[in-house]
C-alpha cells in the first residue's frame, strides 16, 4: 500500500471539515479545502502544485495530513522524499506532447495577439510521468487522445481552421504522425512547429500561457 492509498484508508470516516480541523485549521478555508481534494487524485499527493496559505506549502500540508491520518512520521518522511525525487525526474524528462496541425498560414488581417491567445488548443500535454509508460501504451493513448480530441474540437480550432493530422512528440523534434482518425501514418524527424507568442519584449514567455491550467 502506497502513501496515498494509506491516506484515504486512514481518513475515509472523516469529514473534508474534521481532515482539516484534525490539521488546525480553525474553518473548512476553500483553498485547504482544494488542496485536500488536490492530495485524493494526484500522483504526487498534491507536490507538484504551488500551495500558498498562511499555515502550509505543499510538503507542510501533506505532512501535517499524515500527522491527523496518525501515520508515523518515520514512515511517512521517507516515502515523501521518494515522490519528491520521482517528480524531479518526470519535470527533467522531456515532457510529452500533441500538436494539432491545420497547416494554417498567417494572414494580414489576424493579429498575433489573437494566435498566441490561441496557441495552447493546439498544443496538448500528456501529464508529468507519462514519460514512463511503455512505448506501446504511450502511443495508443496519443492515438486515443486524438480521437477525443477531434471529438471535442468538432476537427477546427480558434483562429487556426482545420485540422489535419496531429504529431505525438516524443522527443525533442522528433514526433509520431497521426491521422484526424487517431491512426499512426508516419514520423517526422525535426520537427519544431514555431509558437505564436505575445509577451514583453526580450522575454520568451507567452504571456497568455498564464491563465491556461497546465494539466499534470
């Protein structure tokens, strides 16, 4: 049994309100009280996430949890410095990745405010870890995510029109071709789709980057 499934046993009788008081919080605060539920369904009890509160940060939080779940903290230390080193590796590792491809070609009356705005739905991430999986089952879940993909966008993206394949970058410019049906056609070796950007000059940064929710 791992830690987070130790939690959940330890816990699973209490209220999210009696978890947070069992914690000392004076009241069910709604940041603590996402951050609890952050803990339930991450692979990394809620580590990768930036948690800023006046009591805790995010290892403060999860130990004080592990205090009120009455694990033993010579227990519990080890096996949080272990998913602490385990998402050090995966956000090292190349992160995973699906482009949506439309062939779109900038025309004079688009503003490039209105392309970088737009530049994530175009960009899909595969969650922290997913590096780890074996060849076989990433490429299937690329070839899945296609599918929901079309699904969902209806095959047209914002500003960028149609789509018509899709790459699964799985290395630094090097990707998987995958039809609109979420069917392997081929690899590309090179492969580096330059990024409609909007941000302060001298900065890479997208500034519209900021209020898309990375999905780890």
């Amino acid at each position: 049994m791992n830690l987070q499934q130790e939690l959940l046993l330890r816990t699973q009788h209490l209220s999210d309100a009696d978890v947070l008081r069992g914690m000392g919080y004076t009241t069910a605060d709604e940041t603590a009280l996402g951050h609890l539920h952050a803990i339930r369904k991450s692979p990394y009890l809620g580590l990768e996430k930036t948690h800023r509160d006046a009591r805790y940060g995010e290892r403060g939080f999860l130990e004080a949890l592990c205090r009120c779940a009455g694990l033993d903290e010579a227990n519990a230390r080890p096996a949080i410095e272990t998913l602490e080193k385990r998402l050090a590796e995966d956000r090292a590792a190349f992160r995973h990745w699906l482009f949506a491809e439309t062939d779109y070609v900038r025309g004079p009356g688009t503003p490039i405010f209105a392309m970088a705005f737009t530049e994530h739905f175009r960009r899909l991430r595969f969650p922290l870890g997913f590096w780890r999986l074996p060849w076989e089952a990433r490429l299937a879940a690329a070839c899945q995510k296609v599918r929901d993909h079309m699904q969902e966008s209806g095959g047209k993206l914002v500003t960028w029109g149609e789509i018509k394949r899709y790459h699964y970058c799985y290395a630094e410019k090097r990707s998987i071709v995958i039809s609109t049906a979420g069917e392997v056609i081929g690899e590309q070796e090179g492969f580096d789709p330059p990024r409609a950007t909007f941000g302060l000059a001298g900065s890479d940064e997208n500034l519209p980057d900021r209020f898309v929710e990375d999905d780890e």
